[in-house]
C-alpha cells in the first residue's frame, strides 16, 4: 500500500478513538515506583501495538484513511462502539494508571494479534 494511504489509516484510527488525547493524558500519571513505571509504559506500548494492527485492518478494507475507517467500523458497528464509549468513559474521569491499562487492553480486543 501507499505509504500516504496507510498514514491516513494510522491518524483516522488515532483521531476516533483520541488516542493522542490519551497518551497525553498517561504521561501526566504520577507512578510511585519502577513497577508502575514499568506497567505505564507496557501500556502505551500496548495501545500503539493496537492501533498499528487496526490500521493492518483499515487497510484490508481496500479502502483508505476516515473511509478505511468507516468501512471497519461499521463491519463491527456494536463491538466498536462499545469500546469507544468505555475509553470516552474513562479517560473523562480522569485517567489513572488501572484505566490506562484497561484502555490498551480494550483497544487490543479490537485488533488481535
């Protein structure tokens, strides 16, 4: 694929499920040891692990960037949603270090390895 095609894939992924917006969010979490340290970036890394696999997925739809998108999500309308609402949810009450992990997990149902 086009590397512009599948940039576009990768920022419309990042865009619907603001993705920046928690990662910037998760540096602001205050860890107490190298533990929490070491969960907070597993974490991350998790969540760009995802949206890089849901961008594999955006681009078998032969589609690219918000149609590659819109075409993915709506294959799986329900599960999408879902997962969408429960991050909103939890990054607007104030992301801690428990959240995020639940987040990257959420996100990493979406697009297995």
């Amino acid at each position: 694929k086009a590397v512009a095609d599948v940039a576009a894939a990768y920022f419309a992924a990042g865009t619907f499920f603001q993705l920046d917006r928690i990662v910037a969010a998760a540096r602001d979490i205050k860890v107490a040891d190298y533990f929490d340290r070491l969960a907070l970036d597993r974490a991350l890394d998790s969540i760009g692990a995802a949206q890089r696999r849901i961008t594999t997925d955006l681009m078998r739809t032969g589609d690219s960037g918000a149609e590659a998108l819109q075409a993915w999500a709506n294959s799986r309308s329900e599960e999408v949603e879902r997962v969408r609402l429960a991050m909103q949810e939890i990054t607007t009450a104030g992301l801690t270090l428990s959240k995020l992990v639940v987040t990257a997990s959420m996100l990493g149902d979406l697009a297995p390895g």
